[in-house]
C-alpha cells in the first residue's frame, strides 16, 4: 500500500521491529508448531524427515525446532541466499518434486499462496503429515486436495486423512489453517511479552507524535528498550560501551 | 527379587532390552516430558535453565530435548563416570545447592525418593517451575512442599502455585506426578511400538520355552529382531557384513 | 569516511553483502577459529566453558561452532537485542565481571577496542586460554598483560603463558592477532570463494558502471547471483516462483 | 585369545571401561579427525554430506562432531539397534550403495576390514574426501583403489588425487592410515588423560594382585575413580545419596 501511494495514515511496520520477528517468528512459531504437532498426532519427531517450504523466520524456526527435536530437514526455498544459509545450517536443500517424496512431515511457510499445491500430491509419501504454518490457509490448497482424494476421515480430533488415488494416505492437520494456533495453544506467552510490547509501543508513538502519513520503521532506540526491558525481567543486566569504546566505533577506522 | 532370592518363576529383565531403554526411556520420555511441560505452561523454553537431577537414560533424554529447543541445562549426578559424560555432552554439571537457584525449571529423573526435598526449597528462585519425570511422585517431597508452603493456588489446569515463606512462588507440575504421563498424553505411539514388541517377544518367549526360574535376559537376536523390524517399517534395510568381514570379526586380530 | 563526506570515490560495501557476511564472518571465521584453537594447544573442546565477547557475525559463529563442538558457551554483548538472541540460541549471557571467571576459553570478537583489558585480568580464571578472533591486536589489551605478567614463558608453538600475580596462569593465543589467520590456516577455501566473488563483482562493477563517489551497496541481484553459482556447483538446482506466486508477493494482500 | 583360551596370563580389558571408550573414542577420535580434515584440506564442513560407516563409540563420535560442525551425516551401520540409535539421533541411514553417491566425505570407521571396497569406487561422486578414522588402514582398500585409478597426485601434504575411469576424482587422505593420528595430532591431551589413568589403574593392579590368567574387567570402582578424579581437576565436586536414598537404591522396589 505504501508503495502504491495508498496509505492515507501514519502506520508502524511492527513486523519489521528486531524485538518481533527474531523472536516471535522464529522462536514463537518454531516452537508452538513443532508442539502443535504432537500434540494433534502424538508421534515421535526424532528419526522423522521434515520438509519446510520457506526459509523466512518462521521457516527457519520450524526447521530448527524440528531438528532440536531430533528431526532431519529439507528445506524448499526460491531464493538463493536463504538456500545457501540453510544449507550451512546443516539441512537439505531441494526443490519440491525431489523433497516431497522424501517427507515425512511436510510444513508449509512461504508466506505466499499454493506452497503444496494439486501438481504435488502425485509425490507424497503413503503416511505423510501435512501442516501449514505460514501465512494462512492458501498455502497448502485443501479444496484440491479434498478433490483429488476418494476418501477424507477424521482420525483424531485435527487430523483428517485423505486416501489419494494408488492408496497414498496423506493426513493434513486442522484443516491447513495455521497449525500452532488452530491445532495448540499458539505462541508461548513470554515470547508474546515481546510482540505486544513492540506493539504498545508503536501504539504510544502513533498517539503522542505527529507522524506523516505512511510507513514508518519503530525507531531502533525503542527497539532496544524492549529487548533490554525482556533482559531486566530475566535478572540480565549488560555492560555498556566504554567512552573509549564509543568513540572508537564512531570514527572510521583510520588514524 | 532375583538377588535376594524371592523370584519362584522365570521372568524377563524387558527394561534392559536396548530396543526398549534406548528409544522409550531417552527419547520417548525425552520428547512427551518437554511436550508436557509446554503443554502446561504455555511458555517457551529457548533461553530458560533446566535443572536436570539424574542423568540416567531418562535424564539424558530430558536433558537432549530441553537442549534441542533451546534451553541451557545443568545436570545434576552422583555417579561420575555419567556426571563426565553430561559434562562432555554439553551441559553444566553442578551439585543440587549450587543448581537449584539457577533453575528455572527443575525436572526430576533420579529414579530413586527425594530427588527434591525440604531441604532445597529454600534454595529455589521465584518463579520456578518444578515436574518430575522420573519413578512416581517420590521424587519430589509434594507433602512437605504443600507444609512449608503458606498457600496453593492452581493457576491454570495441573499447575499449582506454593509460596513460600520470603515470598519465592515455586510452581509444582501435575502434583509431582509423572509429568508426561499425568501432564500429557504420554511417549509417542510410534516409540511404544518398539517397548511393546519387546514385552511381546518376551511374553512369547516365556509362553514358549521351559525358562528356569528367576531374572532372564531378553535374547540379543531378539532384541535385535525387534530393531530390524522396526527400520523396516520405515522402509530401511541394512547392509550385512560378507563372510569375510564376519571372519574378521571373529578371529583375535593377531596374525 | 561516506559519513564524513570524505569519499571521493565510488566504493562499494563488499562486507555488507548477505554472500559475504552470512558466511564468511559466521561460518569461515567460527570453523577456522576453532580449529586454530584447537591446532594451537591440543586440547579437547567438550565440556569447557567459552566466552564470546561480542555477538556479531564472527561472535555468533565463533559461539555455534563452540557449541557444535561440545562446550558451554557465555556471550558477553552489549547490544540488547543481539544479548536476547544469544540467549535464545541457547547460550548464556552475562556481564563480562560475572562470565571471566567462569571461562576457561576467551575469545573477543567485538570488532572494538580493549574486549579484554587490564581492569579483567584479576577476575581470569588460573589456566584460562585467551585469543582474538575480532578486528585485530587491538581487543586483548596485550601491552597491559605482559605489563602484569611476572614472567612470560612460550609452552608450544602460538602459546604464551603469563603468570600475573597470585599465580594464575593466562595462555595467549599468537600473540593476540586473529587467532585463525596467525595460529591456522585462515578461512576455508570453499567459503572464500564467496567473499571472492563478491569482491570481483563489485570490482567489474566499478570498472564498467559509471558510479557516483560515495559508498554503493552491492546490488541484490548480483549478490544472489553469487549464491546462486554457489548452489550450482553443489549441484542445486532451486524452484522459480510462478508467475501466480510472483504476484501474490507483488501486491499488498487485500481483495 | 581369551575366547579361544590362549591368553595364559592375566589381563585388564581397559578399553571396555567406561572412562576410556566413552571419552577417548567418542570425543577424542571425534574430535581429532575432524580437525585433522579440516587441516588437511582446508575446506568447510558445514553443509557437506558426511557418510560414516560404523556407528560404534568412534563413528557416533566423528558423526556428532562432523553435524556440530554443520554438516548433514548419513550413517552405514549393519547392526539394526545401532542403526536405529543413528536415525534418532537425527543421522540419515543408508546401506553403502545408496549412501556413497552422496556423499562429499566418507569416513570408515567399521573396526574390521574392507568398509570401502573395489566393488564401491564405481559409485563416488567426483571430488569425494575418503579418511579412516577405524581400527587400521585395512578399512578402505588403497591398494584396489590405486590399481583402479590411472593417475595419482599428492594435491596437499596428506592429500592423493586419484582418478578413476570416467574421470571421477577420489581424494584419499594420509593414505588410508588413521586420519586423526597420521593427518593430525592425535586425540586431544586432556582425553588421554582419562586413557593413561585407566591404563595405569590396570597396570597397578596387574602388579599389586594376584590376578588369575586370563581377561579382567577393570573393577568399577576403580573406574569411577578415574572419572570422579577427572572432575575434581575441573572443580566439581558430585553430590553423594543419603543413606535413605542408598537404601531406597539397593531395596527390589515393594513394600
């Protein structure tokens, strides 16, 4: 919207906020969705091959919590820099037809449309699960999945079973809604301390400044507040630059 | 029973099956416990200080899961040769009065009574929470926590608030009862089926041979059976070594 | 210097690029470093205690690759946000008064000055192994160290042991220069081959694009070109986007 | 010997005891080969397939160390419950045949003979490290693999580039020998502490008793000894059990 002139109001990009989405996105997301998950199926993670389409944070947390956990990981990505980044990570990178056989669990979060769409299902795996954990539910396409299915069961509450032509059962969870918030509990709450108060405080600049229309970043000194506010809850109190130290940043470093 | 002479009938030690105490203690109790915990609580664990008291196959698998989601972890062990190695596995090794102000979540895993008891409490930091994963609710003293308590407040559904004199909120899992079994739906299906096969085997076996009373191993090809089953359910077949190498192995390596 | 308007000539921030920093800084100096210390005295890493001073590209791989290894790993940061992170990928986090005495590996990485000076050196612990992995001599104040030495002795080649007073035992690492490049072989080649080839194509683009004087970002194309030719000598081929995902992305997701 | 009743003198099994196999072989072979790979040939270990053929207590070892590094590890095992211990522990296992084509290092480490054979040249990728890491250079077949080739050329110290028929180029290090010792400086000095102390417990007991002829155990006692000195050169110092939990130990668990 802002780059297309449409944005007639002052609005802060919380997302964008260091405090929101190192934390909320990787940590948040990584961790209720890989609880989500066994939750809904109570299966064991170790010794499973995850697939995550999508090495954003909430990718990147998946992936990491699911190996935390004793997973191995594919991870489906388009962009190069991000493909190469999971790779040194210690995952697998592959393009979706070579990863989706090969998927025990196959996780969507691109943040797009259509992550595991009709011209996949032909791959997957007989057992496969399904989750979605990305933007909403277009990025696993559920109609034609239910489509191309000649049966659909519900085996436990969440999980429902599509039985594909050749006898593929692939098992998608809640639907392809967001698996962490529509199969669990959501974020866990203390990393929810840090969204909120990100958006509190974007909240209170919106309020009291006189802000132009448009996008605006949450200054980084209020950032930091945040993030040291959290520390200070936690008993942590860091060292601060010296004077010397200071100076020595600030100037370029010739003499 | 089999020391002291009292076993009259032939039994099988299933437990010492490495099909069994490899998978189900380490990873099936290792997975349900963090689950639980999370389950409970809604918080996240990246970042938090367990406290793991034991470091048999049960602790070492509490401690590998807290670790894999993110969590620092000190162990806390009589035995040094297992202190040594939580030690070289990555965790803080410490006594029970140097660990217990730092945890903030404590889990016991001893095996034994008292893992927590009167005395510590008042080494506890506010806020802690406390679960047992270990034997049964001797591990910690419930009954002297609820005494030295001055009130019990249930927060949210198996989790009880004690304060304790001074003020420090020490808050119990499920009452000190098994956590991933009295908190949450227990090991994962897929981690029990290696634990049944083996109490299967072992049924069969006692139905099946004329065993002379008292403590029997579970045979080694048995055990073994019970593995290779399993990989092949997961679509695994291993190499087998040529006659050969087998005659390698055999021979004393001397020439 | 482009702050201070004293750049009379176009220059691009080659560091800046993600194909140079994410790996490079992170995972070539991590891994080298590492392996310096490692090649430097001979000495086992699991189960020691790290301290990373500074948590920027280079401390955070230095604190991975640590990790990795087996250690436990204290980050000592100013930064709020980048402490919170630290924290969450697991480590411990502390003041640098609270985290020396407990370290029995030192390693700064502040990209600053004085990391470790003489108002530290009474908190060492007796046998604690010191080394610079950060911008240069400058972190570990080594004029002031020998200065309070009463004796200094070479123990193996790129070893220095300083007895300060009361006893303690310091071994500095070549002498405090980078401890990867003066005590190891410096970054591994298949890494540099990044930084390489970031550097000759921001080369080709000053010496054929008619550029303004001032400092230039590299372009993101050419920095995912860099990645991309990486990934194609490893054999990875990645998925496009379709032209349907490609403008989902483009618009702002309201219907 | 003792098996087939020619060992006519008494002897300690000091590589059964628990401070020597799960140190030495685990953390110091893990460690020291993969140092000495990376300081043979200088390149990165994260993001590369390790194949490591065995999973006894040296290749759990040099498999975790080479993923703590960052790379993915796929595991050749023939035993089915070491095999399945791989999976969980989040390795990848083939047998050798799918597993070679993979793999950018392979490392034996079988402690028999011919884990790399003739019969497995024809399946390498181009540009695959070979190092043994097991019992002796009979691991990998360098004789077959020098016939085989039809050219060969020291590329490092330590480094021989073979090339097959097709022009597939094989880079053998240190000939086949132990990688960690031949291409290194063996297992770290503080490992071996744990293995000298254990040698020389034996040794003083082959001295002090009156052993009967044949294969020992080294006493447990002792080699908690050995483990709980160890500690006690780090500073900790264990808990002990109370006589009330000694007790609750040493009772069959019914009342």
């Amino acid at each position: 919207m802002q780059r297309a002139g449409r944005l007639p109001f002052p609005a802060i990009a919380g997302n964008d906020a260091w405090s929101k989405h190192l934390f909320d996105n990787r940590h948040g997301t990584g961790q209720s969705a890989l609880s989500a998950i066994q939750q809904l199926t109570n299966l064991g993670v170790a010794g499973r091959m995850f697939c995550v389409v999508g090495y954003g944070w909430v990718g990147r947390g998946i992936a990491q919590y699911a190996r935390g956990l004793g997973a191995r990981v594919t991870v489906v990505e388009v962009d190069p820099i991000a493909a190469l980044e999971a790779l040194m990570d210690g995952h697998d990178i592959a393009n979706l037809s070579d990863a989706a056989p090969r998927a025990d669990v196959l996780v969507t979060a691109t943040g797009g449309i259509n992550g595991l769409g009709s011209e996949h299902f032909a791959l997957l795996k007989d057992g496969v699960l399904l989750a979605n954990a990305g933007h909403d539910r277009r990025e696993i396409d559920v109609a034609a999945l239910a489509g191309a299915a000649h049966s659909a069961e519900e085996k436990r509450p969440g999980v429902v079973c599509y039985t594909l032509d050749g006898g593929t059962r692939v098992y998608l969870l809640v639907q392809g809604e967001l698996v962490n918030i529509a199969g669990g509990q959501g974020h866990p709450a203390d990393i929810l301390d840090l969204s909120f108060s990100v958006q509190l405080a974007a909240a209170r600049l919106l309020a009291s400044e006189n802000l132009t229309p448009g996008l605006h970043k949450l200054p980084e000194s209020i950032d930091r507040q945040v993030a040291r506010t959290k520390l200070g809850t936690l008993g942590i109190v860091l060292d601060e630059l010296t004077p010397e130290q200071t100076r020595f940043r600030e100037q370029w470093a010739v003499e």
